[in-house]
C-alpha cells in the first residue's frame, strides 16, 4: 500500500530540517501543495505532526523554519553535569569554518529529529585524551559519541582508550582513515577522495584541459595522500601528463593557515605555472583557490580566460565571486546524518570506514576551452 500524501511531505520536510539554511527559510504551505500536488488540508497535517514533535515552528511573517535547540556548549576540562540516558554525545574542534557549523546543525538537528538529546562540547588544541574520555564517561548511559576533530591524526593510545568505552564511537569528516587498527566499536566517515579527484578530472578533461597543475594547500594527511595519487591515476588514464613538475605543495601543519599557505604556494610558483603554459589549477580546497585568484590576476593570468581553478568544499559565497568557483564538494549533510544513525543503530555497516561521494557544482572559474567563440 503506497504511503499516505501527507506522509510524503512529512518524510520530506524532516530531510530539510537538518539542512543549516532550514533554519531561515523552508518551503511554503503553497510551494508544498505544488511540489506533491497535495491540498492544503495534506499539508497542513503534516505540518501539526512536524511542529507537534519539535522539528519545525511556524511563524506568522517568516514562514516555516527549523525549529532551535539549546544546547549545553563548553570546555572539556570543565566538569560536564551527568546528562543521563537519551543522549548523544558529540565533540569538536573550536575551528571558525562554515563547513564544521553546517556538521554542528545537521548532527545537532538529525539527533532532535530522532527524538535524542544532544550535548556538545567543544575540543581545543590543548585538550588531552583524559579530558575527552571523561567527557564521554560523564554520561555512562548514553547512546555514543560523535567526534568532529578536522586535521588532526589521533595516535594509537587515543584510539584504543576510545575502543574502551561502553558506546559507539563515530569520527566524522577525518582526514584519516585507521583502516588498520580501528576498535570494534569506532567508526570512521570521511568524503571519498577517489571520487573527488575523478570528478574534477573528468570536468577539465572534458572541458579540453591537457595542461593541469595542482596545488596542495592543506596538511598532508591519508585522505590528502589519497586524493593526490588518485589524481595523477585519473588524469594517466586520460593521457594528461601529470609529473611532479606540476605538484606544489607546503609542508603546512594542522594549526596553520591553509589560505596562507596557498597565496604563498602561488606566488611561489608563478613562474612554472607560466613556464609549463599551465591552463587548470586544482587546489586542495576551494578556499585556497579563492584567495589565490588576487594573485593569479595580479600576475596577469586572469581567471578563467587564461587559467582556470578548482577546488573543494562549497561555501555559501562562492556563487557570489566574480569568477563564481567551481568547486567539488562532499554532502556533510549525509555523513552526519550517517553518524547519527550508527549511534542509534539505524545504520550498521559491516565496515568501520565509510566513504561519501562529492558533487560537482560548475560555476564561472573553468573554461570551456572546446569552445570557439563566434566572429562578430
């Protein structure tokens, strides 16, 4: 029996709740009945239903919006109250990025979506594996610990007091994979590096791109290792020479500033990237390709009519550049949706490391070079 209209409308709200942009703006009553073709009654229940079990508010002059949460935010090393069962724990790192406030909001709203509190707390760099491991033990009967810790790689002695703890542990967004010695009980989600290097290949390839060079603005790591040997594998396979001539990389650490590191990469490297008659640079993230159009077009090399740029991660403002970027990014929506359902065990994968698939969203920065203007 196919399910009921307006559990259709439910099902699809709920997705959009967890959404960072949700808690502005979601669909209208009169949006939903033309996108499911439903009456306004249909809409209306699943509505009640939504704002009934604290997922959404409607309010008179803004619409239908997310509904907010409160949430107990603070510093490891301070005594953290016993939350008591129902909890999902989640850890991370103090970092200013918007794609770790779009992970708080999933995470924290996907968890007030399955009717489970959260609590929050945030890791600094000088936090020890003590004040963590007592962070989680402060609540003996929650539903596990979610764990946000960026660049950092955590050593063997973190892994295995985390293996310890009577909860499910789930490592969100790592640049490290553990492949070889992850406790039963730990989890590890990251984006898939294989399938970002071949979608951005695939672009400049397909776009007539045969001169590319990239740029590794960010920490080595195992997911940076991954991403630079699946480049130069996708690129053989589309006869695009690809040597270390055209490799630029710093030896910057976790703590350092990435967009820094790029400027300076760039600068560095202008007169290769001239030399070799270069026409694509792929930048580790998009916020290194961001800061650096200054000074490719101080260099006059202008973006993209002379060289074009990519990078990963999406941020809101780049479809606001003059270039706009194009950029390849993973769905932080899915994974911490994913780490949610592993915590609660809605999800059991048989393996501890999950990948998750990137998309490739065009914008102004790559030329077309197939293309040929006509003669005026």
């Amino acid at each position: 029996m196919p399910p009921l209209k307006y559990l259709k409308v439910k099902s699809y709200l709920e997705e959009v709740a967890v959404r960072p942009e949700s808690r502005r703006r979601m669909p209208t009553v009169r949006e939903l009945m033309s996108q499911f073709n439903v009456s306004l009654a249909t809409v209306n229940r699943a509505l009640s239903e939504l704002e009934n079990d604290g997922v959404i508010v409607r309010r008179q002059g803004s619409g239908i919006v997310a509904a907010g949460t409160e949430r107990t935010v603070g510093r490891l090393e301070k005594d953290v109250a016993n939350a008591g069962s129902g909890q999902i724990l989640f850890a991370y790192n103090d970092y200013p990025d918007e794609s770790t406030w779009r992970m708080v909001h999933t995470i924290t709203q996907y968890t007030r979506l399955n009717k489970c509190n959260i609590q929050d707390c945030k890791i600094y760099p000088d936090t020890s594996t003590e004040a963590l491991i007592r962070f989680a033990k402060s609540c003996p009967e929650c539903a596990g610990l979610i764990l946000l810790v960026g660049a950092d790689r955590m050593d063997a002695d973190r892994l295995e007091a985390l293996g310890r703890l009577p909860m499910t542990v789930v490592i969100v967004d790592s640049m490290y994979f553990y492949a070889n010695f992850l406790p039963d009980n730990v989890y590890v989600l990251s984006p898939d590096a294989v399938d970002c290097a071949e979608e951005i290949v695939e672009l400049l390839v397909r776009n007539g791109h045969r001169r590319i060079g990239y740029i590794r603005n960010e920490p080595r790591t195992e997911y940076t290792d991954l991403f630079q040997k699946s480049l130069a594998a996708a690129l053989k396979r589309a006869n695009v020479e690809f040597g270390p001539d055209r490799i630029f990389s710093s030896q910057i650490r976790s703590w350092e500033n990435s967009l820094d590191a790029a400027v300076q990469l760039t600068r560095n490297s202008l007169d290769e990237i001239k030399a070799l008659g270069l026409t694509a640079l792929i930048y580790k993230s998009a916020g290194g390709a961001l800061v650096s159009l200054r000074v490719l077009k101080q260099a006059g090399l202008r973006v993209p009519e002379e060289i074009s740029v990519i990078g990963e991660g999406e941020r809101s403002l780049y479809r606001y550049l003059s270039p706009q970027l194009t950029v390849s990014s993973p769905d932080y929506g899915k994974l911490g949706c994913a780490a949610v359902d592993i915590i609660l065990g809605k999800l059991r994968p048989q393996n501890h490391n999950l990948f998750f698939p990137h998309t490739l969203i065009e914008r102004e920065s790559v030329r077309d070079l197939n293309f040929v203007a006509p003669h005026p």
